[in-house]
C-alpha cells in the first residue's frame, strides 16, 4: 500500500509540472503575440516629406491634396477667365489702331482746311485769324493721340506735341508769309531780325528743356512741348500785334 501511494504523489507531481509548464508556454506565446502587434501596426504607416504619419493623417493628406486639386481648378477657371477678358480686350486694341488713323486723318485733314483758309490779308483779319487758331487747338485736342497724352502715356505724348507743334510752326510760317507780302521793307526787316532771335531762344528752350529729362522716356517729350507752347504763343502774338480790326 505504501509503494501505491508512492506512486500515486508521484503521478500527481508529474501532472502538476506538466500543467505549470504548458501555463509558461501560453504566456510566452501571448507575450510574443503582443510584442508583435506594434510591427502589424507599422504597415499602415507611410512617410511624407520624411516624417512618418498614420492613417489618419494619411486621409488628411488626401483631403488637402483634393482641396488643391479643386483650388487649382478653380484657379484653371480664373485664367480661362482672366485669358477670355484680356482676348476681348485683345481684340478690342487690334481694331482701336484702325479707329485712331481713321479719326487722327480726319483731325489733320480738318487742320489743314483751317490753314489753307487763312486770310490772305492783314487789314481786318484779326478776329478771322484768332478763330482759325482756336479751331486748330480743338482739332488738336479732339486726336486720338491726346486722350492717352492725358493719362502719361509716352508715345502718345510724342505724337500729340509733335503734330501740334508742327501745325503751329505751318500756322507760323504762314502768318509770316503773309506779313512778309503786307509789311513795308522798314517793318519787315526789323521782324526778320527778331524772329531770328525768337527761333534762337525758342531752340536753346526746347533743349534745355530735353537736357533735363536726358536719357530718360520723356526726354524728347519735354523738347517738343516747349517748342510747341512757344510756336502757338508766337502765332497768337504775332496776330495781335500786326492783323487789324
């Protein structure tokens, strides 16, 4: 009986170590399984501009790369816009040149007519010269030249004191011409001697006033306003003092 009982602990130990060891083993496996997960995990991760980012994170990329999908859609829009405006512009300007000969033709011609009707004597012209030099100034002013003069545009600028300043020296000329044919020889010899002076300062002042925008986009701009401005004072001065009532 004894060596039963013996045998009998002896079995239950053995169970007993048996039991405990398969209890480790579970354990281990589960402490495995879990150290496990965090590199599963890993694989749902991406790396963007070198810094790691979930899946989340991920999904907010996406959203923001879908909102600048549409930004730049949106942007796509706005050029084909702003490209359709400046077309019709475009297309505006490419005909506005033919408008502007069309009408600055018109204007020379007009001019003209006021010079060629100059009288062709100084008794009693006064007032008939006065008014035809007004009506060159208006034509002057109505050239298409002089709206874009207004704003500062240099070329524009150009053409406008350049064409005014040549009418006024044709006026000039004209209105000298005439004195020359009306004035006695005394009279008219004493004028050629001023008016050599006269175009001698009124060249030094238009180059003085060049000098002072030399190298610059309004250099020949100034050149031609001064000698404009000083040929119409000219013209004016010359009527007064010589045409009669």
């Amino acid at each position: 009986m004894k060596k039963s009982k013996k045998i009998f602990s002896t079995t239950l130990l053995v169970v007993f170590l048996v039991g405990m060891s398969a209890c480790n083993k579970s354990s281990i496996d589960d402490s495995n399984k879990n150290k496990s997960e965090p590199n599963n995990t890993s694989k749902n991760t991406d790396t963007f501009n070198g810094a790691t980012t979930d899946d989340n994170s991920i999904n907010n990329l996406e959203e923001e790369d879908n909102t600048g999908t549409n930004n730049n859609s949106d942007n796509e829009t706005s050029t084909n816009s702003i490209s359709d405006v400046n077309g019709n512009e475009f297309k505006s300007e490419t005909s506005t040149p033919d408008k502007m000969d069309k009408k600055r033709e018109e204007v020379l011609d007009n001019i003209q007519t006021e010079l060629t009707a100059f009288p062709d004597k100084i008794e009693g012209s006064r007032k008939e010269f006065l008014e035809r030099l007004d009506n060159i100034q208006r034509e002057l002013d109505s050239l298409p030249d002089k709206k874009f003069s207004d704003t500062g545009t240099t070329n524009a600028m150009k053409n406008y004191y350049g064409i005014s300043d040549e009418k006024y020296d044709i006026a000039l000329n004209r209105i000298y011409d005439l004195l020359k044919q009306e004035l006695t020889p005394e009279t008219m010899e004493s004028l050629k001697m001023e008016q050599i002076k006269w175009i001698e300062r009124k060249e030094a002042e238009a180059e003085n006033e060049r000098q002072k925008y030399a190298g610059k986009t309004h250099e020949w701009v100034a050149y031609y306003i001064s000698s404009y401005e000083l040929t119409k004072e000219r013209c004016y001065e010359l009527v007064n003092r010589f045409m009669t009532d």
